[in-house]
C-alpha cells in the first residue's frame, strides 16, 4: 500500500471510529430522550409523593400548636405561635382537658372547654374544616379559637384577657 492509501485509510478509519463514537454519544443522548415520558412520568410522582408525605407533629403543647399554625395557614386565619401560646397559658395553662365549670357560661349551661377555653356554640360557629370536631381536640380547639379571635379581633395575637 502507498503511504497516500495508507493516510486515506487512516483518515477514513478516523472517520469511521469518530461517526461511531458520535453515533454512540447521539444514542446515549438519545436514550434518555427516548426513556423521558416514562421517566419523567416517575419523577414528579416520587416529588410529589416526598412532598405530600404527611408532617407529623409532637402530641404536645408546642405540636398542637405547630399543627393548628399549619391548618391555620392553609385557611387564611392569622395568628402566631407567641400570641397562641400566651392564651393558652391564661385560659388553660396548656390541659387539653381544662373545663371551666363556675363562671356565668358554665352558669347557664354551656362551660367553656379545652386548651383556649371555648364554648360549644362558638366552637362548632368556627370549626375549621379538617380538624375533629371534638372541642377537647388540641388542634381543633386552637384553631376554632383563633378562627374566632380572627373574626373578632383581627387576631388571637390581639387577645390578652378572657374573650
């Protein structure tokens, strides 16, 4: 072979190794193109599955106030943990539990009820939706209260005596 066939020959093996390494980079770059509908279709799924995960909170005083903060949020109601935390210290000193049995609602009937002291009327009035409806509810007391301060006073940071 002359040494002009022997260059040809190499420039065209060259070629021939450059197209199939090209070939090869376009096909791996096109793998994933092609896989796209279905991966992409996983991805989302897999996000939007982390993000939904359901938080869960600590089943006290500082959790049922964190929750109720969350559900308050998703419903436009106002409030801060400092403003929750300072009622719920004066009405109840933080028991779920808490009754009050001797003051004038008590006296006609209908006494006020869990961790921010609510009456019955006024707890099923400002229910919010995706709490229980049990008023000694931890959550669902704080947020019906503060649903009500709300509406009432613009706030519950805005309450600082019995409302």
């Amino acid at each position: 072979m002359s040494a002009n066939s022997q260059n040809r020959h190499a420039r065209t093996s060259r070629l021939a190794r450059r197209l199939a390494v090209a070939g090869t980079g376009a096909a791996v770059l096109a793998l994933p193109l092609i896989g796209a509908t279905s991966a992409s279709a996983a991805t989302p799924a897999a996000a939007t599955t982390a993000t939904t995960a359901a938080t869960t909170y600590p089943d006290n005083l500082d959790g049922w106030i964190r929750e109720s903060l969350d559900i308050m949020a998703q419903h436009g109601i106002p409030g801060s943990y400092e403003g929750i935390h300072r009622n719920i210290m004066r009405e109840s000193s933080g028991n779920p539990l808490a009754i009050n049995n001797w003051d004038i609602n008590a006296i006609n009937g209908t006494p006020s009820k869990g961790l921010l002291q609510v009456i019955d009327p006024t707890f099923q009035a400002y229910h919010v939706p995706g709490t229980s409806w049990d008023p000694y509810d931890p959550v669902a007391n704080i947020t019906a209260a503060c649903n009500y301060a709300a509406d009432r006073y613009g706030s519950m940071d805005n309450v600082f005596g019995a409302y």
